[in-house]
C-alpha cells in the first residue's frame, strides 16, 4: 500500500469518526434540550399544585371558621333554651 493510499484510508476513517462524533453531540444537545423542557414542565406543575393546596388551604380554614361560628352559635341558644326552661320551671313552682 502506498503512502497515498494509506493517507487517504487514514483521512476517511478519521471523517467517519468526526460524522459519527458530530452524530452523537447533536443527539445529546437533542437529549440535554428535552430533559430542560420536561424539567420545566415539572416546575411548572408543582406551582401549580402549590398554589392549588394554598387555595384549599385557604378554603378549609374559612370552612373551619365557619363551623366555630356555628358551634358557638349552637352553643348560645342551648344556654338560652336552658335558661328559659330554668325560668319556666321557676314559674310552675
């Protein structure tokens, strides 16, 4: 084999292994590119659902409020409906 020849084969496989080089960096550039979008979309969705568990957060406790309300409510006019029948026992007797 001469020493053209021999140069050539050298320079063609040495282009073959800068395609296939090239080949995988773009893959991995594909690869790196789309982990960073699904990471995003991951960020994106847990916002989403924190500021969801905020807004039912904040609807259980105005629902908890309101229901101490009612309890104390409740609560009143059972003290009231006692009184009255403590008076009305004072009257019949």
């Amino acid at each position: 084999m001469t020493c053209t020849k021999l140069y050539n084969s050298i320079s063609v496989f040495f282009l073959i292994c800068l395609l296939d080089a090239r080949h995988e960096l773009e893959e991995s550039k594909r690869q790196r590119e789309w982990a960073f979008v699904e990471r995003d979309k991951m960020i994106s969705e847990r916002d989403s659902v924190s500021v969801y568990c905020d807004q039912l957060r904040r609807e259980r406790d105005g629902a908890v409020c309101d229901l101490n309300s009612a309890l104390q409510d409740s609560n009143d006019i059972r003290r009231q409906k006692n009184d009255a029948i403590r008076e009305l026992k004072e009257f019949r007797y």
